[in-house]
DNA sequence: GAACGATGTTCTATATATTGAACACTCTGC
DNA sequence: GCAGAGTGTTCAATATATAGAACATCGTTC
C-alpha cells in the first residue's frame, strides 16, 4: 500500500538529517520535523512510522513524542498507540495572531473592502525571502470564491504580493533571480519583464498579478509598513479576472488607500 | 521597573525546572516554555530576559532559541537581537484544525445558531481532565456580545461544558473532587450539588449553568462524539442571562439537535 | 571619554540524551 | 495453537548537548 505522506513530500530524511546534525539542539529539529509531519498526516501515526519517515531512531523518536506530549503539542491515544498534533498549537497560534496589531487592525478592513467588491481579501506576512503566510482573510459570502486559509504559505515572491515583497525589500538582484527561477507561475513572466514591472509597483504604490500567477485570476496587492524598513505585510485582493473588469481601478486605489492608513496606524509609513 | 511577565506567572521556573529534569528530550520542554513565554509577553524578548524568567542558562536558551527561528517557530530581529513567536505556529495549527473534521462540520452549525438566538456560540474540545480549548466561534454581529478567541482555554470541569465533560466521562468521583476544588467560579456549587446536576446532566443530554460561572451570564453546553467512550467535543452557547429569558428552552432543543447531528456525522453518537 | 554594567555570544569539560540492541507484546496467517 | 513479523518499549554504553565561565560588544553614566 503506498504512503501518501512519502509521495508527497520527496525526501525529508536528508533534510531532518541534515538540520539536526549542524544544530546545537538537535531535539527541536526533531521535534518540529514531528510536528510538520503529524501536520501533513491526515491519520494519526505511530512511533515506527514516523521514524522511519524521518530518519530517526525509534526510540528518541518515541522520547520526542512523549515531551510534546506531556506539552499538550501531540495527543496520544494509548488504544491505538498512534500520535496526532493536539490542540496546544492552536494556543501558540492565537498568541502569535494578538500580538501582532496587524492580524487586528487589518480584519474589518478586509472585511469592508470584500463585502464592496465581492470578493476575496486577505492580509499577508512575509517571512523573509522564503515565504509568505496568510494572516486574516474575509470573504464576501456571495456567489463563487477563491478560497485560502489563515496559515497557508506561498513562496514569497509570487504573484502580486510576490512583486510588492521584491519591489520594497531591497534585495540585490542576484538574490531575486535566484528565488524568481524556482517560482512556478501558470503564464511565467520572463526576469527582465518581471523586474520592470518591480519598477512599477514601486512608483505606483500596489501590483497586480493578472492571471499570471494562477490563469483567470486577478491578484491586486499593497504593501504595508509597521516601522522603517522593508514591509513585512501587505492586504491582497483576489478575483476572478473576468468578473473584476471596470472595477479593477477602484479596487487598486481601494486597497492602497486601506494600506496607507494601516501603515499610519502601526507606525509605519514611507 | 516591574516586569509584567512576572507578575502574571507566579513561578515558571520551578514548573521548568522540574519538567526538564523528567523529561527525556529537555531540550523540547524547554523549546515549550520558551514558546509559551514568548506567547504570553506582547513585546519581543531578549536571550538573558527569557533565560531568568525561565531558569535557563543563558547559552543554553540561545540554542535553543536558534534551533526554533530556524524552524520559523520564533522569529529574530538581528537589529534589537530579540525573539517573539513566529508565523510558523499559525502553519501548525492551520494543519491542526484541517486534520479533525469537527471543527469544518461545526462551524456552519455555530453560525447559524449564532444568528438564529443573537449569541455566541462556540466549539470546544476537551484535553483531557486539565482543560478544554475552544476551537471554532461564530457571533451573531448585533448588538453587546462576549467574547472569546479560538485559541483560548478553560479549566477542563468550569461552568455547562465542564458538567458534560464529567457527566459523560466516567471518571472516578474521586477524581473528579480533586479537580473540582481548583475550579474558580462568581458563584461556586457545593460539591454534592454539582454531582446531582451531573445526574441530571446525563439524563437530559444537556448541561446548563446560569450565573455561576460568571454572574449573570448563561451557560447552555451539549456533548458530541466522535466515537465510542467518552465526548471529546462540546457545542456551547453563551448569552447574557437577563436577554435569553423565554428562548432558553427553544435553545436547549435546537443545541442538542445541532449536536446530535454533528455526532451523527462524526460516527459518533450515544 | 573612560569605566561601568548589561547583554549577546563563544568555548570546553562533563553530565546526559541518544543510540542500537534486547525485550515484551499484539496481531496475522497457517 | 503456534510461529512469525510487526509494533512499542526498556536498557546500558557512548557520542554529544549542556552548563558555567570567559570573551566580545553594546549603551550608559559619571
């Protein structure tokens, strides 16, 4: 019978591997190694599973599951003998949403501007170069939608937000070829044309993905600032290209004029 | 100058201390409380300030520290030298919440019981006999609500949800008396009162506490299983006493529907 | 502007977490 | 009903993560 887990992901041994060897503390790797594999396992596991899915040694393996047991970051059932991710995370989670003035401020915002526009609004945070996380959404409710998650990730310079990132971050462009050429785009920009259009959004303030990233789909983004620096979020809108038409210009200026005053609030600003 | 943190918590240090010296992956355990104290703390934090509040080396708190920002479990301003929660947590527990399908089925249910009696309403699932988290809310969005967070725990036995949770559990009496006399309620039942209710808890299929856990604020909880043995889940309603009045009995019904047919779909069920 | 205090970081000996084999236990198939 | 494979778990030797002191670096104060 074949392992959706292993199919999926092409080979974690080597990675966990290699990130516990060069650690100071190996047994976070692990652990966390654990947590994303429970995360990905739509079934509970077992000890033996998850080593030999990790590379690791049943017995420290079973250790590391006990620990975050006992911290209430995996449940055990001593039936079955099988680990699942626990409710402790989503604690850590709202932790992490309310410190952040952003996840607060940004909501009724999103909210508003998806009800005016009928469609799918999201706030986003970049974490470094690798990744953005989506952080609040709101949805309109009314007819069909593009639909995400709250703590879903992209690649960081994808799509429109992908364009405000790279655009404001200040990156050499060695660095933004490297990551641009392992996006995967529906309709790929070239480098040249896609570093213009960088260009753009900084005069302009916001991007727009128009079915490049995902065909059909508009993407619109603007970037928000908390402090001095490079911004670390952005509001995003997303549509249906076709159904967006004539609205498009309002939108954009919408969800500019929405970034503007969230970065006045968080103390950011140009 | 007074340390917030300090105050809140009476003492994490022994707690920590005699945690780690159990645990047979210490280095998990303290990878924990360093993530909890950073959830607690509403602004970033120094290597030395997070070592003392939790009794840690200092060199060892900084491995540590590194091991978790490279997991994107805590993030690292190189500028301030401070860490704080990362979105990873998010990740883990957007992974959490697709991995069980109560909170998915839920939601509409809670929706539309939010509306239909102007309340909050709220999912919630036990951890055991130490407490319950509240997975899934849906508000009404018209006038004074209370208010929680996904995210937030409770003592496992306070208030409606905590009588069906023992009501349904089968744990020993004695048990039970133990963790009972923790509980903090505004208006606390005896012992013996709450053993009766218990009884009458089970036979109704419904649990309800009107003012005792928080004056003036009425509790209404129903069990649902997702299996055999005892409920892990709950379906709550919570309103203001004064304002629920005549409906109370019309929401009884409607929550103990609602979480029959939720342990219907769950392969639950008594 | 020098001395101080506090903070983050590196370094090395040692207590100990990890390993891998041995031990129970359950389930399956014959 | 018994062998066998698979699982979860314990146990003792050793590789290594950790503790504590030394070092580096910053911001403050006199």
């Amino acid at each position: 019978m074949s392992d959706p887990i292993r199919a999926r992901s092409p080979s974690p041994v080597r990675k966990v591997a290699a990130a516990v060897k060069d650690s100071k503390a190996p047994a976070i790797t692990r652990a966390a190694a654990i947590l994303r594999l429970l995360g990905r396992s739509d079934r509970p596991l077992g000890v033996q599973a998850i080593a030999k899915e990790l590379g690791l040694v049943p017995s420290t393996c079973l250790y590391v599951l006990r620990a975050l047991a006992e911290e209430e970051l995996v449940s055990f059932d001593p039936d079955t003998k099988r680990y699942a991710l626990e409710a402790g995370v989503l604690t850590l989670a709202r932790h992490w949403l309310r410190r952040d003035p952003f996840n607060d401020l940004a909501q009724p915002l999103l909210d508003r501007l998806a009800q005016r526009f009928g469609l799918t609004m999201l706030g986003v945070q970049a974490v470094g170069l690798d990744h953005m996380i989506v952080v609040a959404m709101a949805q309109s409710g009314s007819g069909f939608q593009l639909s995400t998650q709250v703590g879903s990730r992209f690649p960081a310079l994808i799509s429109a937000t992908g364009r405000c990132i790279a655009a404001f971050g200040d990156y050499p462009e060695t660095v933004l070829k490297a990551r641009f050429d392992q996006l995967r785009w529906d309709d790929p920009p070239a480098f040249d044309d896609w570093m213009a259009q960088l260009r753009q959004t900084r005069a302009q303030g916001f991007a727009v993905d128009e079915g490049q990233y995902i065909a059909g789909v508009t993407v619109v983004s603007a970037p928000v600032w908390k402090g001095a620096g490079r911004p670390v979020h952005a509001l995003v809108a997303i549509g249906i290209g076709a159904a967006l038409g004539r609205e498009l210009g309002a939108l954009q200026d919408a969800l500019v004029e929405a970034a503007g005053a969230l970065s006045g609030q968080l103390g950011g600003g140009a």
